[in-house]
C-alpha cells in the first residue's frame, strides 16, 4: 500500500485518515458507511466525491431492493429513509433517481 510509505505524520493526518475510510467504504461497497461520511466531509471533499454518489446509490439500490424483496410482490422500503440512507437532497430527488432505474413509488400513507 502506497500510504504505508508516507511518513507516520501524515499517516495520521485527519485529511489521509478521512481519505481511507472514504475509499475503504467505496471498495467494500458500504454505501451506509460511504454517506455517513461524506455527510461530516468538508464542503470540498463532498464535491470531490461527488462523481462517486450515482454509483454508490445505484449499488446501494439493488442490495436494498435484493435485501427486502420477496418473490412475486412489490418491494416495500420507506422513500424517507432511502433519501435520507442515500444523502439524496429531499425525497423527490430520491423518486426520480428510483424511476430512473424502473422502480415505482407508491404513496402509502394516504
């Protein structure tokens, strides 16, 4: 690992350590974990990790659509909770992205 060569000063910086966390959560694919963190990023850092979000969301949806599925029904998983678990900006954005990838909302409240 390249980090392993930089000395133990910036080894320990909290820019690096912040940096490796983000990259550990996107490798992993821990989409939980990857927006929790950039929810605490800088306002810089949050834009250049921005080109990232599409692709952890788009992960992030199909193990959440996998994940609560059950064969020959709908999926049923809070919108609030999916914007809100996908840092998306309110929930219209987070139906829109849904509709995007063929998924219907329904509004079950009313």
């Amino acid at each position: 690992r390249e980090v392993l060569t930089l000395s133990p000063s910036v080894r320990q910086s909290a820019a690096v350590k912040f940096a490796l966390q983000v990259h550990s959560s996107y490798s992993s694919n821990n989409y939980v974990r990857f927006f929790r963190l950039i929810r605490r990023a800088s306002y810089l850092n949050a834009c250049i990790l921005h080109r990232y979000f599409q692709q952890m969301r788009a992960s992030a949806l199909k193990t959440i659509v996998q994940g609560h599925s059950i064969p020959k029904k709908k999926t049923l998983f809070p919108l609030q909770e999916l914007a809100e678990l996908l840092a998306f900006e309110d929930e219209e954005d987070a139906a829109s992205f849904c509709a995007h990838y063929g998924l219907e909302i329904e509004d079950v409240a009313g």
